[in-house]
C-alpha cells in the first residue's frame, strides 16, 4: 500500500509515529553521552602516587626537625645524620621552653598574631566591598595605588616606621607591631576580587529596599557572602603574622618577644646547641599546626566554594 492509497487521518497519523521514531532515536544516542557526563571520575594509581610522594616531600623538614629535636647535639654532627626518632625529645623541649622563654613568647604571640588576624579580615573586608560594590570618585585610582604597595619592599619602610614609632613611644611594645599591619593591600584585593564574583548587587539593593541600613547590610549580606574568603585570609594572615620576624626582632626586646625573637635567642652562644634549637622551632610550629588541624577543613571547604562561583 502506498501513502497515495491512504486517507488524509491515516497518512497524518503515520507521519507523527515516524516523527515519533525519530525522536527516540535522537534521545537513544544522546542517553550513552549523558550517563557519561555524569560519571563521578575516579583517581588511578598514578594519580595516588604522585599525590603521596608530594605530601611525603611536604612534610620532610616537619619531620627532620622532629629527628633532629630528639637527638643530641654529638649526634646530630655525627655522619651519616640520625634517620629516626630519639630518646630526648622531651628534655630538648624542655630546655628549649626554659632558655628562651616560650611562655611568655607564645603569650605575646598570640595576642599579635590574633589582633592581626581580626583587624586585617574586618577592614579588608570592609574595604574590599567598597571597592567591589559601592560607586565613589576616584575608587579606581585608588584600587590601583592600593595593589600598589604591594610593589614596595617592606624593608624600605623599617627606618621611618621605626622612627615615626619612637616618636609615639611605643617602642618594645606589642602595638608596635600590630598597628602597621591591621590592614593589608593584598587582603584587600583578595577580598575585593572575591566579593565581585560572590556577592550580587541585587542582593545589596534588596536589603536596601527593605530598609536595611548601611550597617545592617555589611552585617547580613556582606559578611556571611564573604565568609568563606575571611576565613582563608585569616589563616594565611594568622600564619604570617605568628612567622614574621624582621619588624618583632627591631620594634621588640628579649624582654617582651614574640615566639621567633625568642627563638633567635636559642642560637647564640659560643656553641649553639643544634638539637635544643630545633626543638624550639618545633614548639613554634605547633601553634600553626593545631590552628590547621582545627580550621582546615573550613579553609579547604572555602577555596573551593571561591573556585565554584568564580
């Protein structure tokens, strides 16, 4: 029977059942490419291998300094260097508290390394939203002196800071160290370039509609949009600020030390004691390690909530 042969209702039924077939068979070879697509990749051998040969080079000097912290200082001169863990682990560390006065260091410490933190992830917060969000004159010009500075080597600026603190008579004392750095170019742009991506304008215009205050919208848009950005600069602040040692080691005293002005002090003497120093730069790392351990789960989770909406 040919289509000529069939009536008008049975030649349109037939034409719907081969468009029909047709688009079964156009979904047919389109269903093997979207299973695919949606396959979770699995990492193979050589991806394991290289992933732990980088976390075995990474934590090499960790560990040598934990060796070396455990050994004596005879037996760290000696050749071939000791390969394993000791028996005086805890008497260096001991010593090392005793002789440079940890205590007190890590006291110190703390509190600059905090304050930096805090202050350094408020006002680059705050500043980075004005330069992301907010319409002002000038606001580029600024941006482009503020990323800037970054340029500049921080040494150029020891001399005048020193002397503009001598004239405040702040000298050996913490706020030396933490005013010059409660705000930083670099978080500063680092929050700015997170904020453009992460935080949509309607977002701030309906808050302001809804009669929230300029206040109110850093606090309930502005800061929970950002928080995954603050926490990864408040590691890497905190990390910094607890590691810094060329401005502590001018503007402060053994008196009154952070943990590395401390430190210095376990390296002098006529024969430095190499195992007692590497166990006070094992106690100074620990801090930066429970800080990890607590926080790294939220810095990691951050990155790459950055990296899905970048």
């Amino acid at each position: 029977m040919t289509t000529s042969d069939l009536t008008l209702p049975q030649q349109k039924a037939k034409g719907e059942r081969e468009e029909a077939g047709k688009g079964e068979r156009g979904r047919g070879s389109l269903r093997p490419r979207m299973l695919g697509a949606g396959k979770q990749l699995h990492a193979g051998p050589v991806t394991y291998v290289v992933l732990t040969l980088c976390a075995l080079i990474s934590l090499a000097p960790l560990v040598w300094t934990a060796i070396a912290a455990s050994r004596t200082d005879t037996r760290l001169a000696q050749a071939p260097p000791p390969l394993w863990f000791g028996g005086n682990l805890f008497k260096n560390l001991q010593a090392a508290w005793d002789q440079a006065g940890l205590g007190t260091a890590m006291l110190n410490s703390t509190v600059v390394a905090g304050t930096i933190t805090i202050g350094t992830v408020l006002f680059s917060t705050l500043a980075g939203f004005a330069f992301a969000k907010l319409r002002f004159r000038f606001s580029s010009t600024l941006l482009l002196l503020t990323i800037g500075t970054m340029m500049i080597p921080p040494q150029l600026a020891v001399v005048p800071l020193y002397l503009w603190m001598s004239d405040l008579h702040w000298s050996n004392h913490l706020q030396t160290v933490i005013l010059p750095t409660l705000v930083t170019a670099f978080g500063t742009f680092f929050m700015r370039q997170y904020l453009v991506q992460a935080l949509p304008t309607e977002l701030i215009e309906a808050a302001r509609v809804d009669g929230a205050s300029s206040l109110r919208v850093v606090w309930h848009v502005v800061f929970p949009a950002a928080r995954p950005a603050m926490a990864v600069l408040g590691l890497l602040t905190f990390v910094m600020a607890w590691n810094d040692f060329l401005w502590p080691i001018i503007a402060l005293n053994q008196q009154n030390p952070t943990v590395q002005v401390a430190l210095n002090s376990l390296g002098t003497g006529y024969v430095p004691d190499q195992a007692v120093i590497m166990a006070g730069a094992l106690l100074g790392t620990l801090p930066l390690l429970i800080a990890f351990l607590l926080f790294g789960k939220q810095i990691v989770g951050g990155i790459m909530q950055g990296a899905i909406k970048g």
